[in-house]
C-alpha cells in the first residue's frame, strides 16, 4: 500500500510488482485506496507536465531532493542536523514525505513559508519540524500558499 502511494508521486510511476503476479488491485480491502491514488495521478498531470517543461527550460528537476529546497533558505535554530532525505518535492508546490513499510506516523521538515496539508486543507507554518500520522489512506503530501494545482 505505501508502494502505491510513492508511485503517485514518482517520475515514472512504476509499481514493480508484475513479476511475483501481484496486481494492486489483489487486495479488495485496499482497492478503493489504490484507485484513489491512480485517479489523483491522472488528475495531476497537468502540474507535472507544467514541471517537466520547466526542466526543459530551466534546468530545475521537477521531483527534487529537499536539500535543493533546504539550500535555498538559511536553516532554522535547532534543526542544524536535519534529516530529509526521505522527503521530496514534486515541482514547486508539492512537498511529498512518504511513509514506508509499517511506519504510522513521521516528522516532516516543512521549508519557509506556509504549507496546507494537500488533502485535509490544515495549515502549517513552515522552518520546522511536524508530526504527521495519516493512516494507511492517506499520504503527507504538503502544498505550498499560492501554488496552482489542478
């Protein structure tokens, strides 16, 4: 399931499991899950085609490592050691904190400025750390104030 929910939020969006005959869709008590997170693929991809033709233009990758972001503004007191590699931004909006194997809840490092959790609409203030626990239906996704997301 937290396969899944990476994939939505790849470049390539490949599952990986056709080989041992395991489709997403094996799992009824998930199905309704997974197809959430295919259809929000489909639904976003006009943002990503907008990030790929920035790379194209620019030079900026559409899915990034939070140190480029980080690199961008001074570090916040306290979080000299931040660890984010396992956070990443999809374009220029989307902050993408993945949970993986059986991990129910995680700390997000959120950049400068404000952030709105992408499904529930919270708002966060960002230069810190947050505490998410989504459940298994739900992925941390952030979105930064202004952005245009289809």
């Amino acid at each position: 399931m937290r396969r899944m929910q990476a994939v939505c939020f790849s470049p390539l969006a490949m599952l990986n499991a056709w080989s041992d005959r395991t489709k997403p869709w094996s799992y009824p008590e998930v199905e309704h899950i997974i197809k959430k997170y295919l259809q929000l693929r489909m639904r976003l991809m006009p943002y990503f085609y907008s990030a790929f033709a920035r790379y194209h233009h620019d030079g900026t990758p559409p899915f990034r490592a939070m140190a480029l972001e980080i690199a961008k503004h001074p570090t916040p007191a306290g979080l000299e050691s931040l660890d984010a590699d396992d956070q990443y931004m999809a374009g220029d909006s989307l902050l993408v904190a993945p949970l993986f194997a059986e991990e129910l809840m995680r700390e997000v490092f959120l950049p400068a400025g404000i952030w709105y959790d992408f499904e529930t609409g919270e708002r966060f203030e960002g230069d810190r750390k947050v505490r998410v626990s989504p459940g298994l239906d739900r992925i941390p996704v952030f979105a930064r104030d202004g952005a245009i997301i289809p």
